[in-house]
C-alpha cells in the first residue's frame, strides 16, 4: 500500500454559529494558509520530600486548546471578522489523503472558537495584499476526526 503525501490544496476553514439573539453569523475569507495549531498536555509536580535525585512527574488531566491561524487575501468588501465578540463553530477540512473517488469522509478539526486577532494586511506596491487571523478555540467539543471510505 502506498502512502500518498498532501499539500495542503483544498483545505478548507468554515466558521457558522448562533449569536445569543438568534441571529446567524458567518465569516467565508479566501483563505491562503491555514496553522491548525497543536494541543498540549502540561505537567505537574508530584514529588515527595522524600525523594531523592529526581522530581516527580505527571500529566495534567485537561490538554490546552488550540489556537488557529492563517492567512487570507485582503478583501475590503468582506471586512474584518472582530465586529462582535462571539462563539463560532470552526471547522478545518483537511486535503483528501485516500485516492478513493466517492464515499470519502475528510478528516476535520472542529470546535468552538473565536477572532483573537485579526491583522490588518501591508500595503505595498505589486503586492498581494494578505490579513492574517488568530481564533482562539474553546476546547468545548475540540475533535479531531480521521479520514474515513465508506
């Protein structure tokens, strides 16, 4: 069986959720890159005082969340995404990995988070003007979910 190594071309990030007034946002950039982020488990001190030579160690109970960030192309029309502070659901699909042409179920990312930061781009000439975005996520319903063929 081969192994079939991605870019990361057509991956996408989707954001949709419920403000408390019932009214639905959404933010859709065109997306450049995306940094999924990492999840980190801490540790904590469990020594005793009788212990010599070395601490003692275990692992947190709880990870610590991701933080997402990209890049997108500037678009004066869309604006920027930190209007109102709200939760959105935020989604990550990542590039097929089989080579199966139906009954692909990509993987994704998903989770609760929010616009942490929003960088407005630089403005020079023959070049691209790119934003760039922070979401901070929750870590209320984080999962990762593996790629599945049906």
């Amino acid at each position: 069986m081969s192994v079939r190594y991605r870019t990361g071309n057509t991956a996408t990030i989707t954001l949709t959720g419920t403000l408390t007034t019932g009214i639905t946002s959404a933010w859709v950039g065109h997306i450049k890159s995306i940094n999924p982020g990492e999840w980190t488990r801490g540790e904590r001190d469990v020594s005793l005082l009788s212990d010599s030579g070395f601490l003692r160690r275990d692992p947190h109970d709880l990870a610590a969340p991701n933080d997402v960030s990209g890049t997108v192309a500037f678009l004066a029309t869309l604006g920027a995404p930190m209007g109102g502070v709200h939760v959105d659901t935020v989604t990550i699909t990542f590039p097929q990995a089989g080579t199966a042409t139906s009954g692909v179920t990509r993987a994704t990312l998903a989770g609760n988070g929010w616009f942490s930061r929003w960088a407005f781009p630089q403005l020079e000439n023959n070049e691209t003007a790119n934003a760039e975005f922070t979401l901070a996520m929750t870590g209320e319903d984080l999962a990762f979910t593996a790629e599945t063929t049906t």
